[in-house]
C-alpha cells in the first residue's frame, strides 16, 4: 500500500462539464463511499475550506491546524483512538437499557428464557467477523475467476470482468439445468425470474415452472439454494457466464452446458479456499483499506466549498482517491463505513464479558482452521501496544471456555457425525490426539503435553470432532440438556441445524436496513392495503352489475345503465391495479432494484423468511444486539394472526372509496 505525502487533486475533467463551465459560481456535494464518521473525528478542527482551496486544476485538502496530508499511521491512529474512545451502550453499563433502535432490536420467533441459557456460543464468519461485501467478496470473486481462466480452460476474456456486490441478496436459487436465478416466496411460487441478468416475462415464468401437477421441490441437485452470504459471488459469476456462453457459444470450454458453468464456478471456488488465496490475503491486512470513487452528486449556486475533516491519499489516479475521515453537512454527505475486509465492532468484548458475568459459559465453532482464526479473532479483539501496533497473541481466548476449529458445519451439528477431535496448540498449531476431548499420551512420549499459558482460565483449542465431543468439553450433564440450554449464533449453519434441539439466533446483516426502511415506508404499505381494498370493492360491484345485466330481466334504460357502469367500473380497476402494481414495484425497488424486499415476495413471505421463521429463534442483524438487552431476558414472540382475524381486530387497511 502507497501513502503519497503530497497534495491532493480532483480531477475535473471527469466530472460533469455543466459543473466545470460553473465553478466560479457553484458550490457542490461529493460523496465519498468510505469515511470514518465525522463523531470519530473530534479531535480534528472542522472549519469549512476557503474558496481558493480547489479550482479547476488541484485542490489541497487541509485538515484544521494540520498543514498538508495526514500520513497513513497518523489517520490509522487517529481511528482507533476515536473506536476505543466509543463507549458501547451494553446492557450492563450505567446508560444501558435505554431504547433499543428499531435496525438493532432482536426478532423472536419462538419464546426463549434466556435464565434457562447455560452457554452461548457462536460462529465466527459473518457472525463475529462481518466481513465487508465490498472488499471481501469481491476478492473471492476476483480469485475465482483466476482459477476458471488458468486452471479450467475459460477464455482470458474473464478477468476483465467486475462484480457488483449488491445485485445478488441471500433467499434466492439457482436453476443450474437452464440458467435462471429464481426468488420465490414461502409456497414455492416463482415471482421473479432471470435467465442470467436478462429478466424472464410471466409467460415464461409460468410455463417453465408453473404447469407442473407436484411442485418442484426446488434442491440439491438440480437447484443450488444461495443462502450463505459466501455465495452470493459465486451467484454472479454464475450469471455472468450464462450470459457469455449465450452470446459467445464457442468461447467456452467444450461441452459446457449450464450445469457445467455452475460445477466449475463451484470447482473454482473450492480451489480458492483450499489453497488459502482468500484467508491468506485477509489475513495478511484484514484492516486493508482499499480505493474508492469520488463522484459529485449534486452542486448549487454558492461559494465553491468542500468539506472534510482528515484526507488520507493511499492510493491516487486519474479520477480515484482514497479518503479517511469525512464530515456530514448540509453540503457534504460520507457513507461512514471504512473499506476494509473486516468491519471492527467494539462492543464484541463488552457482550462476551457480559455474558460470561453472567455466569454463562462462551464457546466459538468455526470452520476456518485455527491460524486464520487467531489472525481475525485478534482483529476483532485488538489492543494498541505502547509503540501503536496491534498486539498479536492468544489474549481473545480468555472470553471463551471452549473454541472448535475446523468444525465443517453443519455436520458437526449431526448426530451421526463421528470426526475426530484434536486439540490444538495455540503457539505451534500443531495437532494433539484426543480421547474425546481427554489430551492422550502419544507412543513412545512421556512428556506431558504442551499446555496453554498466561490465561487465568485456560480456554482449550480444538480442531473437527462433533456436537458430543462439544457437550462434554463444556461439562454438561446430557446432550438433551445442552441441546435444550444452549444458544448458537450463525448467518447461515443455523439454517440446517436440528430444529428440535438446539435455541439459534440467525444473524442477517441485511435486516437493519430492511427494518428502517419499513419504518420509513409504513406510509406506502397503509397505502398498498387501502389500494387493494379498493380493487376488492370495486371488483364487487363489477360482478354484481355483470350478473343483473346476465340472469334479471331488465328494461332497455336499466340494461343501458348497466352496460355503462360496466364500463365505468372496469376502467376504474383497471386504473386501481395499475396505480397498485405501480406502487408496490416502487415500494420493492427502494429495498433492492432487482430482487426487492429481502423477506417479501410479492405479498408473501419469502422463501428465506420461510428460513428465518422454521430455523431461528430469534434473529437480528448484528450478533453484538445481543450486549443491548439483558444476559436473564425473557424473548417473546408476537401473536400470529390468521386473515380472518385481521378485520375483527382493525389490523387490514382500509378502503378509500365509498359504497355508492
């Protein structure tokens, strides 16, 4: 990574010419994709730049009182300092307890007493570790498509192609016989239908997947379900080929049908992990910062004006820059995120703490192998040593009893499941055989085995094994218990853990903006339901005008004054399904422009809803909700309702329009 000591340029000649030919006379916005949020930058004097601090050639960013470009370590440790200076709002401090945000309050599907909770344990990809789409994914992509071009044969043309990380969202399915991607709601109704990224009409849809007599069971082998946030690369890439292979037939290898693009995505994938490509990377920086595009998003007439607190050039070309430090205005708008692998949650000390005086054991099952995940459990439980470095050393597993590496879920979550369980040392990573968890005198050997220093409770690391060998580390009674007593938290493993056995919180990342955006469209909904009230009230008094005009022996005015309310009423449901279809695609689309509202089709649950309910007690969109509400909370589902009950409880919307 470069740090450029030097003064910073926006190139406008790749801004729009109207705000060029006007800048003597406009001030503008730019958005930035990445910036620490302006309440991390206190320290830093936010006076707005003088007017000749940018014109049409350079502009020099200046930093309050700091006279120049902040280095790469100065903006590093300015964060930090800003992070730990954060004081998480657990549960257990002084000004816990307050009101919960709606984008972080916990979802209960089945009620679950937490004073019934023995020990709580917890994933570590995606779950502790929220790994950022962006950066993450698009790396995975990248390496991918490295081994389909050298290792399976697909033309170089591969690797001049990009991956948008928002098009694809989890709950979808990929049709691997014909190349579509489906999202379907909870009935296993397909409502929405690509066949790569080209969108398939109803009449397709329907003939390809509605004229069966059974409905399709939509799995393995001839579907692939994209439910893990892992796949939602691999879901791209997919389309993508299916795209090339229907406009170049003979670009691609010989014989490959669409099946064969998904096996050798997945072949590609595989490949990536099992030589470490990505965890090598990540773990070599997992704070990496990476390079953004500035883009001017509107201007107005004004004094020429560009707000920002800190500037830290990484990387400089023609039209890009990387920034640290953005400052929110009436004028200036920052995304507040840092473009990293791994996003840094100060409050995952804080809950483990808590929950541990709660006189609840903590566990971590993973299935990333042991040196990948003390590189990333150190991240995420960083401390600053004396010189400003990051620490590296087995610190993190005081917050935990047990931690299980290599655990291939969600097999390990079977009965069935009879893997070995080694134990790991944590300086070596070397492998110890177990007698179920019990370290066992290697032949030839009478050495004790090594053991695990400067912990005041040793946490002992294991690698594969099963749920027994996890009850038994744990020193609980009876797998019936611990099953009964136990609380995991994934994105994903939970999906196909034992229902019957296990409490699970689902954790979907994706919820906090879905849940503010609900709030912010309760407006559009109430509206929704009125509009389909109306179409019912008028198709009513359609069909009753229809049935007189049919079956009653009318006069010839009376026949004609039914004939034009006829009329009359079909052109107002016409307009009235038109105004609600219109609505409804605009309510869908402020969610995602493609596939809509992740845990709606339509308006029914979707397919991964119908997940999220069968598979998760709870569910929320960031593991550490867990820190905002008591370790002893009694969670409560809210009633269900059937439609016959909507009405006689006022919970249907109401029609607009007058019986007449």
């Amino acid at each position: 990574m470069r740090t450029l000591k030097r003064n910073f340029s926006i190139c406008l000649s790749h801004f729009p010419p109207e705000l060029s030919s006007s800048l003597s006379v406009s001030s503008f916005r730019i958005r930035f994709s990445s910036g620490i949020p302006a309440s991390r930058l206190s320290s830093f004097d936010r006076t707005p730049l003088k007017q000749n601090q940018i014109h049409s050639g350079s502009c020099k960013l200046r930093s309050g009182s700091m006279d120049g470009i902040v280095t790469f370590e100065e903006g590093k440790d300015a964060q930090y300092q800003c992070e730990v200076g954060e004081s998480p709002c657990i549960w257990s401090s002084p000004s816990g307890g307050c009101n919960v945000p709606i984008g972080k309050q916990i979802f209960c599907n089945r009620s679950l007493n937490m004073k019934n909770i023995v020990a709580v344990g917890f994933d570590m990809d995606y779950t502790l570790a929220q790994y950022k789409p962006e950066t993450f994914e698009s790396l995975a992509y990248e390496g991918t498509i490295k081994k389909l071009v050298f290792d399976l044969g697909y033309p170089s043309q591969l690797l001049e192609w990009s991956f948008d990380w928002k098009y694809m969202v989890r709950g979808l399915v990929l049709d691997k016989k014909r190349g579509n991607i489906l999202k379907m709601d909870r009935h296993k109704y397909v409502k929405v239908a690509y066949h790569g990224f080209t969108e398939m009409s109803k009449e397709e849809k329907v003939e390809t997947y509605g004229n069966t007599l059974t409905r399709d069971s939509f799995d393995e082998p001839d579907y692939a379900l994209i439910d893990t946030l892992f796949s939602l690369a691999e879901a791209y890439l997919f389309a993508q080929l299916v795209d090339f292979k229907d406009k170049n037939p003979g670009r691609v290898p010989a014989g490959a049908d669409y099946p064969r693009l998904y096996k050798d995505v997945r072949a590609a994938v595989d490949l990536c992990h099992r030589d470490g490509t990505l965890k090598q990377m990540v773990a070599k920086d997992p704070q990496r910062v990476g390079q953004v595009k500035v883009v001017v998003e509107d201007w107005r007439v004004g004094d020429v004006q560009v707000l920002v607190d800190q500037v830290m050039v990484v990387e400089g070309g023609s039209g890009w820059v990387v920034l640290l430090g953005v400052k929110r205005t009436q004028y200036f708008e920052g995304v507040n995120e840092e473009i990293m692998y791994i996003s840094h949650d100060t409050s995952i000390i804080p809950m483990l703490q808590m929950l541990r005086d709660s006189g609840r054991s903590t566990f971590l099952v993973t299935n990333s192998l042991w040196d990948y995940t003390n590189v990333v459990m150190n991240f995420l439980c960083r401390k600053k040593t004396a010189n400003g470095s990051t620490a590296s050393n087995f610190d993190w597993l005081k917050y935990f009893d047990v931690v299980i590496t290599g655990s291939a879920k969600p097999g390990f979550f079977h009965e069935g499941n009879r893997a070995n369980l080694f134990e790991v040392v944590p300086d070596s990573g070397m492998l110890l055989n177990t007698d179920n968890g019990t370290p066992m005198a290697q032949v030839g050997i009478t050495v004790a085995p090594p053991q695990l220093k400067g912990l005041d409770k040793a946490c002992r690391v294991f690698q594969g094994g099963c749920v027994g060998h996890l009850h038994k580390l744990l020193n609980i009674e009876s797998s019936s218990q611990f099953y009964r007593r136990a609380l995991m938290s994934a994105t994903s493993s939970i999906l196909s853990m034992p229902r019957d056995w296990w409490r699970t919180m689902l954790v979907v990342p994706e919820l906090e903006r879905e849940v503010e955006l609900l709030w912010q469209l309760r407006g559009t909904r109430k509206q929704l339901q009125g509009l389909r009230c109306d179409r019912d009230h008028i198709e009513d008094k359609l069909h009753r005008a229809k049935w007189f005009l049919k079956f009653e022996d009318l006069t010839a005015d009376k026949k004609q004054t039914l004939s034009s309310d006829v009329d009359r009423l079909e052109t107002q449901r016409e307009l009235a399904r038109l105004d609600h279809q219109q609505i409804l695609c605009k309510c869908h689309q402020k969610f995602h422009m493609v596939w809509g509202q992740l845990m709606k089709t339509g308006y029914q649950n979707s397919r991964f809803a119908h997940q999220v309910e069968r598979f998760a007690c709870l569910y929320t969109s960031q593991v550490t909700n867990l820190s905002l509400y008591s370790p002893d909370k009694y969670y409560r589902p809210s009633e269900d309702f059937m439609p016959h009950e909507f009405d006689i409880l006022a919970l249907s919307g109401k029609c607009s329009l007058e019986a007449k």
